[in-house]
C-alpha cells in the first residue's frame, strides 16, 4: 500500500498568483515573523491586508473599520503560540483559505488568483476571518458585487473546511 503524497502548498507557486496577492503573502510572512510565531496563518494575511496602504484600494470601498479589527487581530495573535525555531510554515488554516481562494479564481474564470479571490475565501473562513469580517458588514455576496467580473459564475463556490493542524510547507517565493 502506497501513501499519498504530501500536496503541494500553492505558495511553492508564485506564478499563480497576481502582484499583488503574491506580495500580500509577502506581507503576511513577514507578520508572522514579527509576531515570531512557528506559522503564517489567516490572522497575518489579514493583518497586512489592513496595515498595509497598498492594499487599500481593495478595503477602501468595503465597509470596514480597520482599527477595531486590527485591535481584534492583535489580541488574537497575543494569544497564539510562538515559534521555537527560524523557520516558518503555513498554517491549515491559510493553507485551505488559499484552496478556496484559488476555486473562487477558476469559477470566476481568472488566470491568476488576486486579492478579490483572497477577500472572498477571508469572508468564509472559520477560525478568525468570518468571525472578524462578518460584524463589519462585509459578506461574500456584497464582495460578489464589488469584485467578480461580468459574465463570471453567479454560483459561490463553497469550500470543503477542515482547520486542525499545521503542514510542513516553508514560505518562500
């Protein structure tokens, strides 16, 4: 009997993903080492969203406070486990967010995955995203109507969650 193999984390690829998603996890990685904490996860993705000014032209319409999230954030990440070692891994979490991230980029029929695709898969996301970004009034379908293109699947693609352990998958372009 043959064990299937490890799948591979779609940050080993960073031709599948736009500028501007690509630097986001950038971004995100360098949060968890800031935070020094063992993986980059959902709540450093959605940090650097925030933080960053590059990224506001995607938040800049959408109805969010970032100051009370990023006050939630901080407390959030207060409470997670550092790391021991230099190196960093991508967390369940981040890691099915950018499964889902990626089936809202081929139903929308985009070549790359962007920021809109990221947003879409932080709405749904159990852990932190939707419990954060829910209240705000942010929704999946009012990020349907900011970001899809015409003529992109109505249909939602839904996402198959499972959120309970870490994958040995170093970050890194």
């Amino acid at each position: 009997m043959r064990a299937d193999p490890v799948p591979s984390s779609l940050t080993s690829d960073p031709d599948r993903f736009s500028d501007d998603a690509w630097e986001l996890l950038l971004a995100a990685q360098d949060t968890a080492r800031r935070w020094r904490h063992g993986a980059m996860d959902v709540e450093h993705l959605l940090q650097a969203l925030l933080l960053e000014r590059r990224f506001g032209r995607w938040l800049d319409r959408l109805p969010l406070d970032p100051d009370r999230l990023l006050d939630r954030l901080e407390s959030f990440c207060a409470d997670q486990p550092g790391g021991t070692g230099s190196e960093l891994y991508i967390g369940d979490a981040l890691e099915d967010l950018l499964e889902d991230a990626d089936r809202c980029r081929a139903a929308w029929g985009a070549g790359l995955m962007d920021v809109p695709h990221l947003l879409v898969a932080l709405v749904r996301e159990p852990r932190i995203g939707a419990s954060l970004l829910g209240p705000e009034g942010l929704s999946e379908d009012l990020l349907l109507r900011q970001f899809r293109p015409r003529g992109a699947a109505a249909a939602s693609v839904s996402a198959p969650v499972s959120y309970t352990h870490l994958r040995a998958h170093e970050t890194g372009r």
